[in-house]
C-alpha cells in the first residue's frame, strides 16, 4: 500500500513538475525578457498632428531582443500628445521620441492661417503635403513672355532663387474641390490622391504684407518645400 502510494505521489509530481516547467516557458519566461512599450495601431503618414496619442498607439509586450533604443513605455504617452510625425511611422512599429517634433502648425498669438492666391504663385510642387516647412522665393512676373532659345526657363528661375522672401509652415494642402491631397502609400510622394490646388500657409500680418508687396510689384512667387 505505501509503495502504491509513494508511486501515485512519484506521478503527482512529476505532473506538477511538468505543468510548472510549461506555465514557466508559456508565461513567466516571456514575461521576464519582455517590457511593455508603445506602439502604432495603425499606419502613421509624415506629418501627422497627434492631438489624442491614445487613438494613435497603444500598450505591447515586446521582447527584451527586439526593443529598441529609446522606445516610450506606455506611461509616457502623454508626452506624444500636441507633436508632429516626422518621418512614416508603420502599424505595430516601436515608438521613439526621434520620429517626432514639435508642432509647427500650432498658431502663435499673432498668427493664422492664410491661402496663398493660386493667381500669385508661378510655380510649386505638386508632392507638397501638409506641414512641410517651405520657402518662398519670388521671380520676374512676366518671367515666360522674357524667355528666349538662348535662356533656358532654368537659368531664369535660378536668378530668382538666390535668397527667400519667407519661410513658414504649410497647413492645408488642397485640390480642386477643396479636398485634402495625401499620400496615397504611406511616406512614399510618389503619388497624391489629387492634383494640387491650393495651399494654405501660417502668416503674421507683416508676412502677408511681404507676399502683397511682392506681387504688386510685377513678382510671381515660386513655393519650394526642404
């Protein structure tokens, strides 16, 4: 009887034995070599305003060998709230602070936002997107009735360019119908859901005042993103 018993308790053992070493593989040892830290629920194009961080990352465990340098942990998140995207951000990717930058279209107190007239502008990128950081250059309003065989359109636009008139932030960017032009594949500007129309711009009076004089004076304004 006692041998029967011993040989019950030897299995009872080694069954607890066993379902300790599966919950220690399954759980704890994952646990142990993982952190919790931030990452994307969706895609995340360039430029983006986080206003709400919660609807845009969320809480993941990830394994101590694939945690980057620099990840947020969940309880930064926070932190995120009010910043611009800087670069694509892919969904699930690990969130560090670098992909991101201050918000440059919050307005300041003297601030708004101001359509730049299609009519003054004689050229701009059609792959510009909503906050890009331009500048404005202006050239000889009657720049295409000057050109000749001998002077190539480059020549005469690179005149023009040695110094802006004004640097600011793009807002909006819109086509014809007044609909927002995005990327239509992530961070790639290889193509825009419509052709560019209008942009809209941060201003201060005195910069409007600037782009005024400027086109009143027989300038057409030439708008280049960096």
């Amino acid at each position: 009887m006692k041998q029967k018993l011993k040989g019950i308790l030897g299995i009872v053992i080694m069954f607890i034995a066993l379902v300790a070493t599966y919950l220690w593989i399954t759980y704890g040892q994952p646990e142990l070599e993982s952190v919790s830290l931030l990452v994307a629920q969706k895609d995340i194009p360039k430029g983006t305003v986080i206003e709400n961080a919660n609807l845009y990352f969320k809480s993941q465990k990830i394994s101590l060998s694939s945690s980057v340098i620099g990840a947020i942990k969940p309880e930064q998140i926070n932190s995120l709230n009010g910043k611009i995207t800087d670069q694509f951000i892919s969904s699930n990717g690990q969130i560090v602070l670098q992909s991101f930058s201050e918000n440059s279209l919050l307005l300041k107190e003297n601030q708004f936002v101001f359509k730049l007239p299609p009519s003054w502008v004689y050229s701009i990128p059609s792959s510009i997107r909503r906050g890009d950081k331009i500048s404005i250059y202006e050239i000889d309003g009657k720049i295409d009735s000057n050109l000749n065989l001998a002077q190539s359109l480059e020549l005469v636009l690179t005149k023009g360019k040695t110094e802006s008139i004004f640097d600011t932030t793009v807002v909006y960017v819109k086509d014809s119908t007044n609909r927002e032009v995005v990327d239509t594949n992530g961070d790639e500007r290889l193509d825009g859901t419509s052709q560019v129309s209008s942009i809209e711009i941060i201003c201060a009076r005195e910069d409007t005042q600037v782009l005024e004089n400027s086109v009143l004076s027989g300038k057409k304004l030439i708008v280049v993103y960096r």
